[in-house]
C-alpha cells in the first residue's frame, strides 16, 4: 500500500487554495515518511492518472460546514456521500469520480474551514494566521495514520 496526499483547490479563489497551501507546508516532512503529494488544484485528469486502487488517499480540501474558521473536519472516504443529485458525466466532482473507479479505496478526508471562496490570490487573514497550527495538526494525524 502507498500513501499518498491529494491537495485539492483553485490558487485564484482565495481560501480554495488551503489544501495547497497546507501540503507545501508539510510536504517535506511527508516526503521524509514515504508518503507521496499529488497537487490536484483542480485538475481531475492529474489526480486520476497519479492514484491506484491500493493506494491509500489523504485528500486535503476547503469545507463549509459551518464550523469556526480552519477548523479541521475528518471524513473516512467509505463513509463520504455525495450530495450530487442528478446523473451526468459532465458534472462529477473528485469525489463521486474516486467512488465511482475505486469503490473499494481506503484513504481520509480531512476539510479545512474556510471564510472566503471568491476571485483573488491569498487566504483570507484568519485563515492565514491560523496555517501553521492546521498544518501541524493534519501532519500529525497524517503520522498517525502512515505509523
């Protein structure tokens, strides 16, 4: 089994971009305990073609749930459901694509609260300061699960 961390976001959408940001933050330390980085952002195709069905997933991405600014929410990829309600092939998120080709993949969600999805470049000024304390955490629970 390989482990590897999949960062999901839009570099251009302001808080969108807190998975990228979190995995440049850690990445050296992942890379120090075998554990591979795929920058997605929003390229589905790159993410696709870089991940096997024995591998296990770490998907770092923006949520709204509602919750306090960079709180972390941890969802197991068996027990995520898709809010999707109608059928096309056109309109499948990573997610419902992952479901769908790998049925059976193991791997974690780990959704970082945001404040603020809208055009421009940098994380909103809560979000920042609060980066090195979310990286820290999702690197330790990322620990955890390698170990």
């Amino acid at each position: 089994m390989s482990f590897k961390l999949i960062a999901i976001g839009n570099i251009l959408m302001k808080d969108d971009a807190i998975g990228i940001k979190v995995a440049e933050q850690i990445e050296d330390e992942l890379s120090s305990i075998g554990v591979g980085i795929i920058y997605g952002e929003t390229n589905l195709q790159h993410i696709m073609g870089n991940i096997k069905k024995e591998d296990y997933i770490i998907i770092l991405d923006a949520a709204y749930y509602g919750k306090n600014i960079g709180e972390i929410t941890t969802v197991s990829i068996d027990k995520f459901i898709s809010n999707k309600v109608e059928s096309s092939q056109h309109n499948y998120n990573f997610l419902d694509l992952v479901k769908l080709y790998y049925p059976n993949i193991k791997g974690v969600i780990y959704g970082i609260e945001v404040n603020k999805v809208e055009f421009g470049i940098g994380l909103d000024c809560i979000l920042q300061k609060k980066l090195k304390l979310i990286s820290q955490n999702i690197l330790n629970e990322i620990k955890k699960i390698v170990n």
